[in-house]
C-alpha cells in the first residue's frame, strides 16, 4: 500500500531514501491511519468532514504546500460543506462565531504554537465549542501539522539526495 506521504513526496522506492521509507512501513502506514481517523472519523461531533477538510487547507495554505491544499481541498468538494471554502484560505472567516474561532485556533496551532495558552481555550468555549470538540480540533491541527513537518523533511531528504 502506498500512503499519502509516500505519494506526495514520490521517493523512488530504488533510492536510499526509498529504502529508508520502505523500512518504516509502519511509521507510514499509521501516519495514514492517523489520517483516516482525523479527517473521515465515523462519529465527526461538531467537526463536520467538510470542516475538517477547509481547516486541513487552511493549515497547509499557511505552509505553502499546494500538494496538501489540493488533497484536502478536494475532499471539501465532495462534502456538503462547500459553504465552508472561505475558511481554506488564511483570515478567511465564514460569519459564523464557531466556524470563525476554530479556524483562529488552527491559524494559532500552525503558526505560534507555543503562544496557545488556556486563554484561547476559554476563547473557543466562549464560541461555543464543546470540550470534545476542542479535542478534536486539537487533534486535527496536531496531526496536520505533523504531516506538513513529515513532508518537508522528506523532500528536503529527497532533494539532498538527487
């Protein structure tokens, strides 16, 4: 199985660095794993797959890496959420309080992370976003955010390399 990582990077699976992936199958194949679950969970709770995928661009708009913008783009398209589009693009704001705090949260996760305090949970509250939602929205900007660092790694790998 090929993963997304493996995919978007496009490492020769002859080359050194092939290899070295080809040794970490499980690493990757969790990294995918970890994907699914983030992105299409069964049960979403106010985290809709839509808005998922809108916060998921706007995450990789911020880094620059149009692979990942395009990936997640293209799973807003084939949700019910394309009212949400706004929210992909950096200081995008929708209108509604809720969808407009948790896209801050995500640019504060993406950008300035050590700068997250309990204040901005408070904040996310005060939007009316429930403690399990907040977890999940967590879970979405680390695991985002780890894929866009895993990425650049390897093309930084792949570009020493060649």
């Amino acid at each position: 199985m090929t993963t997304l990582i493996e995919t978007i990077v496009g490492v020769p699976a002859a080359s050194r660095l092939g290899h070295a992936l080809n040794a970490r199958t499980e690493i990757l194949r969790l990294s995918e794993a970890a994907h699914d679950a983030v992105l299409l969970p069964r049960e979403p709770g106010g985290l809709s797959h839509g808005l998922r995928a809108a916060l998921a661009a706007r995450m990789c708009r911020h880094v620059g890496d149009g692979a990942l913008i395009a990936h997640y783009e293209s799973y807003l398209v084939h949700s019910s959420d394309l009212d949400l589009a706004v929210l992909t693009r950096p200081g995008g704001v929708c209108g509604d309080p809720l969808h407009d705090a948790m896209a801050r949260h995500v640019d504060l996760l993406t950008l300035s992370p050590r700068e997250a305090t309990r204040q901005d949970i408070a904040a996310l509250k005060v939007a009316g976003v429930s403690e399990a939602d907040i977890v999940r929205l967590s879970e979405l900007g680390a695991f985002v955010n780890y894929q866009l660092r895993v990425l650049a790694g390897l093309r930084l790998l792949k570009e020493v390399e060649a």
